[in-house]
C-alpha cells in the first residue's frame, strides 16, 4: 500500500546509499518506537537498492535467537551469490564452546571472519546493502562482528542499514560504542504519523468513512502507530454501515498485541500489571509487583507511550485492556492480582481496593482476605451497592467453609433491603443451592428462608425448611432463639405460614422469650405481632416510642422501625407516628439509608391517608415506589402500593388507579399482610368505579383472611365497613347494619378512627331521625381523631339527613364544611358529589368565587378570621383553639359580625366567607 509520511527518511537512506556506492562506505541507523514503521521503511527502501543494482543481504534480529551465535550473519551470508562468497571460519551457525566468554579469542576470530567475508563480497560485487532489522535483539557475536564492520568500511562499496527500537537498553553494545565514533553515521528518526498522515492513510482504504472527525479519532486512538491506525481501519471495514466513531475489534486486537510484543518483555509485564490491576496503577507500586526499581518501570512507560498504546498512565484504547487481559495466562492473571492484593493489604489500603483485585483473581487464599472482604462488603452496603457487597461475600462464602453462616445471614438480613435486582438474583441462586443442599448453619438457614418469602420463592423456602428441619441436631438455646425470631417475623407478615413453616420445630417455637428481646428488631416485631392480635397492654404506645428511641439510621434494620410504626397506626396514633418518622428521615438524610427512606416515606403516606390529606399521601407513596421500585421492595410492596392506590382513587385519578392495578408485580398477591393491604385498597377503588359485586369479592377475601389468621383488627384493613358499603349502595341496609354493628362490638368503647366510619355507616343504615344524632357522634370522633376525608363524608351525611327532616340551615351549615374539607383532601369525587345535591339552601361558593359587594368589607381582620371559620361550621371552642383567642372573645366577634352582616346565626353567614378560612 506504500509509506505514509516516509519521503524525507527513504531519501536519507538513498543518499547513504550513494555514498556507499561511491567508495565511501556508509552507516545509517534508522529508530523509533515499536511498531512505528521501521521495518516497513527497510523493505521499502532494500527493495529499491535491489531494482538499482545493489546486492541486499538482509537479517532480522530476533529474542528468541540471541544464544545462537552468528545467527543474524548466518541471514547475511545467506542471501550472497553462489560462489561469491568467502569461506567463514567453521564454527559460523554452530555453537560457542562452553565457557568462552564475550571477548573470548573465539569469539573474536568468529567475528572477524564474518567481517571480512562481508567486505570481500563489497568490493567483488560492488555496492552492497547489509540491512539488519531490530538490531537491539541480535545476538552478541554478530553485534561484534557488525562493530568490526563499521570500523573497516571507510573505503568499501557498502552501506550498512539497522533498524532499532527506541528506548532504554539493557547494556551498551560494541556496535552502538563504534556507531557513536562516526561522525557520518546518519540517524534517522520515525515519528509517528501526524493528522494529515493519519488521514491520508484512511484515504487509501476504500468504504471507510470520510465524515469529518473519523481520522481524528483513530489518530487519538492509535496514537498515530502506523500498525495500530491499519488495525482500526480494517475493522472500520470490516464494520455494517452506519456504525459510529472507529471501534476496536479483531484485527486491532491483533495490531495491538504485535506492537506489545515488540516493545519488548520488560514493557510487556508492565502493560499486562496495568490491564490487571486496572487505574489507576502508581509506576511504584507496578515496580514492587516486579520487584524492579520505579525508574526501570518509568522507562518502559515511556516506551508503551511512545508506542501509541498507552495515553499518559492508561490506554488509549478504551478496549485495550480486555485485549491485553485476555493475552495473558489466566494462572498469570491471577498470580498478578493475588500479589497486588497482599501488597495493598500490608499497605493497609481501602479494602474495596483489595477485595476488587480477590475478586478479579476469583480466589482468596490468605487469612486476611476474609477481613478485607467482609470489611468491603459492609462499605458496599454503606454506599448502596448491593451488588459489589454481593460479590465479595459470595467469595467469602466459597473460599472459606466456616463463613458461610455468617455471610448467608448478612446477606439474607441485607439483601431484603437493597434495591439491586441483578444483585438479588445472583444471591438467590447459590442461597437456594446452599439451603437445599444442607449446607447453612440453623440461623443463617432461617435467615435465608425469610429473604426467600420475601423475594415471592414459597416453594423454595418451604423445601429448604424440610431439609433443615431433617438436618437439624437438637435446638440449643441460641436455635430456639432464632426460631422464636423467625416466628415473630412470620406472625407480622406471613400469618397463614406460621403454622405450616413451624410445625417440624413446634417445640423449639413455642414459649414466651425475654419480655423484651435484645434489639429493636425482636422487640418491635413482638410488640406488633401483639397489636394485630388485639392482644396489646395499655402501655403499647409508650413501647413503641421506646423501641423508636432505640432506633437510629446506623445499624438498625428498617424493618424494627417500620414495625414500630406500624404498631402506632394500627393503634390509631398517627399523631405519635409523625413527629418519629421526621426525627428518623432527618437521620436518614445522609446516603447509604435509601431503605430507611423509603420505608419512611411508605408510613408517612399512611400517616396521610388517615388524616385525610390526599395529595400528600399520593406524594409520600410515589416517593418510597421511587427510591424503591416493586421489583426491590418484594413480597412488601402491597405497603406502599396500597397507599398510592388509595390515594390515587379518593383523589378521582381513576386512570392512575387502574394503570396500578394492571402493573401490580405477583407479589401483591403473596400470602402475606401488605398483600392484604393492597387487596382491601384494590376493593375501595373498585367500590369508587361502581364495580360493586367485584369489590364486594376483595372486601369478602380480606374479611375471610384475616379471621383465618388471627389478626381481625379494623385499623388494618376495615372490611366490614367496606362489604357495608357496598351493600348499602345493593339496599341491602339489614345485611349492613348487622355488619356494621359488629365491628363496632370488635371496637369496644374506644373512640378510634374506625368508630366513626362505623357510626356513620350505621346512620346510613338506620331510620332517618335516628340518623343526626349518630352522624353528630361520628363527626366528634373523626373531628377528634383528625380524619378531614372521613369528617368530610359524615358531614355530607349530615347534611343529607337535616334535608330530609326539613332543616334546610343545618342542612347548609354541615355541606359547606363538606366543600371546604374535601377541597383540602383533594377529593375530587366527593366534590363532584357535593356539587350534584340540589334544591338544598344556598350553593356552596366555589374557590375564587366574588366576595359579596356588602358587609363583608366592613368586619375587622379578627371579625373576619372568626366569621370564616364559623361558616366552615365550626364551633366556638374549635375556632378559640385554631386562634388562640377565649371563648367568650369568639361569642364577643360573633355577635359583632351578625349584627354588621345582618344575620340571626352562624347558618346565615355568607359562603363566600366560608373560602377565606382556606385562603381562597
């Protein structure tokens, strides 16, 4: 394909060569750096000498040839005419007598003999070219005799022309003390190709592409070695059309490995530490692998740089070093990396840094690697890299027998709580085998059983309990501890596998424990077990704030605080859930407590739904779904998923309700309680779209459910006032009153939430005029408890039954608090609802609607904060606590502003003040 910016060295070689031919024999020594090209310039340039009439005896050094003696003059005097050629001392192309030294007498006739068979051939045959390529590897002899030759060739019809590479030598050489001596000898030097050379090369290759830019991008990539540029531009060749930017494939791998090879061993090993021990790799530390000076590997730097293979420190290529990783022994590889490893140890360097290159070797064999990669992994779970952590127990685990409980217990008690899907798997797989096989200690084994429940694998976890259960030696006290565990653990989230997973241990199952078990986590877990039950004591509450006390983002499993939580909702004290779960995100603010966010942010929408704030329900629900997906959360994303669906259909975002349900994973459909969850929150949107036989079936499921069991409480999912819903809307009242009755006997006396959902659905079910009396008792429970969605529909029921009975003023007092609470919830549908009542005493005045044009402007700011809430309906003590103001100061502004407005009672005031309490 001919030479590529070479013009200026093939003419210096040229005049050289006419120098020679002129009786005054000539030296040209032609460097650059591997794969720079100098071979290429000497075949050029011998082949034109030969058409010229020059007889052209050539040779090439080479590595594996140095102990040959005489080799590289052996390839001289092997190109000379038949006959031509004198007689070379015997031992020419044999071997060096043993013993004989570099300077030995032998040695020294040898060369001389080579030399002046050489100078004989010049001056019968006239001009000759002696072109010796890679000179810096021929073997000793031939160098001297080569050094001879240049020191008798002044006045021979001879030219001799070698090539070397660049860079350090090992020693000085008798050619290279001889070659300094003449002050004719011309050097000539290759560079690497420039930009325009680079280009002109691509020029010459047919279909590669001409966009602007793609010779510049193989000249950064190569370097501008000529090797390395042809190897990229046959792969571009090679390449479909269309493929973007120059790309390393086969024949620049090959390119690549040829131009390493010929920067010789010394380069080689550093270029394969770098690949090896990845960036970045300090010149110091690649000298100790090789236990070499730093300024040795330092040289051999340079020469990878001047070779175009390196960019600074690094390759240039970004597929470079697989192909250089690829090159080497895999037992090599591994030697490398087990040796970087110790050296980073001893240093005390980061153990993520260690445990990388164990892995990369995939062994561990020193005691010490059990330290660093378990002192990696617990930096991995900081830093929320779940799949780093993975690895380096998964090492652990199978380099050293007697971690493996441990490592399979870290895992199963971490990985429910990482968001790494390809982490999980890899996991799940080699703990499947380990606990089918019989191979997990009884902790780890139970540990890993639950992470398997948790990731939907029932079948899995109910063989590798079979085998443990025949494995087992007698339970010791630890054992029944852990087995008292994994029972809590079943009881607060898979209830109908308590029995099934726990009968092969009944005995080591059963019995109370400590009162209050070591850790958040046990003690949490009881407390909860506990309040599903109903078995709960007085100071349930209280426990709970103690065990969140106890809790912080450092070391405590989310799930004790979730429990702990939990344990308040279900106790219907959001108000001490919330002031908890702010102290405990403040302390999760910092990375490495995603989990902790998430499951956070899953109660706070809960927190939410009772209070009936439903856009920050939907915000607080889509916000845990966010630093969690489905896929991470498992078996418990029927928690979160339930809120979001809650939210989402009281709000009348009906398409996102339903879009919820279609993408729902499998897991929300598990045997467990945030499953039910999810099922009960399934029915109210169901129940909401007038799907009524459907929603029926869910509320019917949850209700079966839950007795079965054992953990009938309204506060976790009401499906009795659910099924009365929808039978009050089939007029089915009888079938709803005695639904509705019952729930209130499971609620006792206690003034809770669900006690007035009940009331108010049991007013629905009654006669009218016994309707207002319970409405008024549920409006005081759900004013009390802090439920504005729920008070909200007592008060449209409220208002409906004063309309029946003819009350049209107490009517309109209880629908325009209605408005103004379901305008706060952002409950779309009860709106349109109230929108939709008609013929009942003035309309309620939408938000933004024209104040009226008299008497409003004349009240005083306190008049009118006092008037606005008492047209929202409500009382005087209830607007003196809202403004901190008396009692007897309300009834005093009161009076005041039904004078100035010119009504009898509260009933009277005007609606539009009823929407400046909300600032609209």
């Amino acid at each position: 394909m001919g030479l590529v910016e070479r013009d200026r060295e093939l003419e210096a070689l040229r005049e050289a060569l006419a120098d020679a031919d002129r009786g005054r024999g000539a030296v040209a020594v032609v460097t650059g750096p591997a794969a720079v090209g100098r071979s290429a310039l000497l075949y050029a340039f011998t082949e034109e000498a030969a058409a010229s009439g020059a007889l052209v005896l050539t040779a090439a050094g080479s590595r594996e040839e140095r102990s040959l003696p005489l080799g590289v003059i052996d390839q001289l005097l092997h190109d000379a005419p038949p006959g031509r050629l004198r007689p070379v001392a015997p031992h020419r192309g044999g071997t060096v007598p043993a013993g004989s030294g570099a300077d030995s007498l032998e040695h020294m006739r040898l060369a001389d003999s080579g030399c002046r068979a050489l100078l004989d051939l010049a001056r019968s045959t006239g001009p000759v070219v002696v072109a010796v390529d890679d000179v810096h590897v021929a073997d000793e002899l031939s160098l001297r005799c080569l050094s001879f030759l240049v020191r008798r060739l002044r006045s021979a019809r001879l030219l001799l022309v070698v090539t070397e590479r660049a860079g350090p030598r090992p020693a000085d050489s008798a050619l290279h003390a001889e070659l300094r001596r003449r002050a004719d000898c011309r050097r000539v030097r290759l560079a690497p190709l420039s930009p325009a050379g680079v280009a002109a090369l691509a020029a010459r290759y047919a279909g590669v592409p001409a966009a602007e830019g793609f010779a510049a991008e193989i000249g950064r990539l190569s370097g501008g070695s000529p090797l390395l540029v042809r190897g990229l531009l046959e792969d571009a060749l090679a390449r479909p059309a269309g493929g973007a930017g120059p790309r390393g494939g086969e024949a620049f791998t090959e390119a690549l490995l040829a131009c390493l090879h010929g920067c010789g061993p010394d380069a080689l090993a550093v270029a394969r530490r770098l690949a090896a021990l990845g960036p970045p790799a300090a010149p110091d530390f690649v000298a100790r692998l090789l236990g070499t000076e730093t300024a040795a590997v330092s040289d051999q730097l340079r020469v990878l740089r001047a070779a175009g293979v390196l960019d600074g420190a690094w390759f240039r290529h970004p597929r470079a070093r697989s192909a250089v990783l690829d090159d080497i022994p895999a037992e090599e590889r591994a030697r490398i990396r087990l040796r970087a490893a110790d050296l980073l140890h001893r240093d005390g360097a980061d153990p993520a840094a260690v445990a990388d290159l164990l892995l990369a070797a995939d062994r561990a064999e020193a005691p010490w690697a059990v330290e660093a990669l378990r002192a990696a992994a617990d930096q991995a779970l900081s830093a929320e890299r779940a799949g780093d952590a993975v690895r380096y127990l998964e090492l652990v685990y199978r380099s050293f027998p007697e971690q493996r409980g441990p490592v399979l217990t870290t895992l199963s008690a971490g990985l429910q709580w990482w968001d790494d899907p390809a982490a999980a798997d890899r996991f799940l797989g080699w703990l499947t085998r380990a606990l089918h096989e019989g191979r997990a200690p009884f902790g780890a084994a139970l540990a890993g059983v639950r992470y398997l429940l948790d990731r939907g694998r029932t079948e899995d976890a109910r063989k590798a309990l079979g085998v443990l259960a025949d494995s087992a030696p007698p339970l010791d006290a630890a054992a029944r501890a852990e087995l008292r565990g994994f029972r809590l653990w079943l009881r607060v989230s898979r209830p109908p596998l308590a029995g099934e997973f726990l009968e092969p241990f009944a005995d080591g199952a059963e019995g109370p424990g400590p009162l209050r078990p070591d850790g958040p986590w046990p003690w949490a877990a009881r407390l909860l077990a506990d309040v599903l039950a109903g078995e709960a004591g007085e100071r349930a509450a209280e426990e709970a704030g103690e065990i969140l006390e106890r809790c912080g983002a450092d070391g405590t499993p989310p799930e004790a605080v979730d429990a702990a939580l939990t344990a308040l909702l279900r106790l219907d004290r959001p108000d001490l859930a919330a002031p908890w779960c702010a102290v405990l995100l403040r302390a999760a603010a910092e990375p490495g407590h995603r989990a902790l966010r998430a499951v956070l942010s899953g109660v706070q929408a809960d927190i939410a739904l009772l209070a009936g704030d439903l856009p920050a329900a939907h915000r607080h629900a889509a916000e845990a779904l966010r630093i969690r997906p489905p896929a991470a959360w498992g078996a418990r994303a029927g928690a979160p998923m339930a809120a979001l669906l809650l939210a989402a259909s009281a709000m009348g975002a009906n398409e996102e309700a339903e879009a919820l349900l279609e993408h729902a994973p499998p897991e929300a459909e598990a045997p467990s309680l945030d499953a039910l969850r999810f099922r009960y929150a399934r029915g109210r949107h169901l129940l909401a779209t007038d799907r009524l036989h459907s929603a029926l079936a869910d509320f019917r499921s949850c209700g079966e459910l839950m007795v079965r069991w054992g953990v009938d409480l309204p506060a976790l999912a009401p499906w009795r006032s659910g099924i009365s819903e929808v039978l009050l809307r089939l007029n089915r009242r009888e079938e709803a009153r005695e639904l509705v009755e019952e729930q209130l006997a499971l609620l006792g006396g206690a003034r809770t939430r669900e006690h007035g959902v009940s009331l108010r659905l049991l007013a629905a079910a009654g006669e009218p005029r016994q309707r207002p009396a319970l409405l008024k008792e549920a409006v005081r429970t759900l004013r009390e408890r802090g439920d504005r969605l729920e008070l909200a529909r007592a008060l449209v029921d409220l208002g409906n039954a004063h309309r029946a009975l003819g009350e049209a003023g107490r009517a309109r007092m209880a629908v325009r608090r209605a408005w103004h609470l379901a305008e706060e919830c952002g409950a779309r549908p009860l709106l349109a609802a109230l929108s939709a009542l008609q013929g009942h005493a003035e309309p309620v005045a939408p938000a933004g609607a024209a104040e009226p044009a008299a008497g409003i402007s004349a009240l005083s700011d306190a008049e009118r904060r006092v008037a606005a809430l008492a047209a929202q309906g409500h009382t005087n003590r209830e607007i003196a606590g809202r403004l901190y103001i008396t009692v007897s100061t309300v009834e005093q502004h009161l009076t005041r502003v039904y004078r100035k407005l010119n009504v009898r009672q509260r009933a009277h005031l005007p609606a539009a003040l009823a929407a400046r309490a909300s600032g609209r």
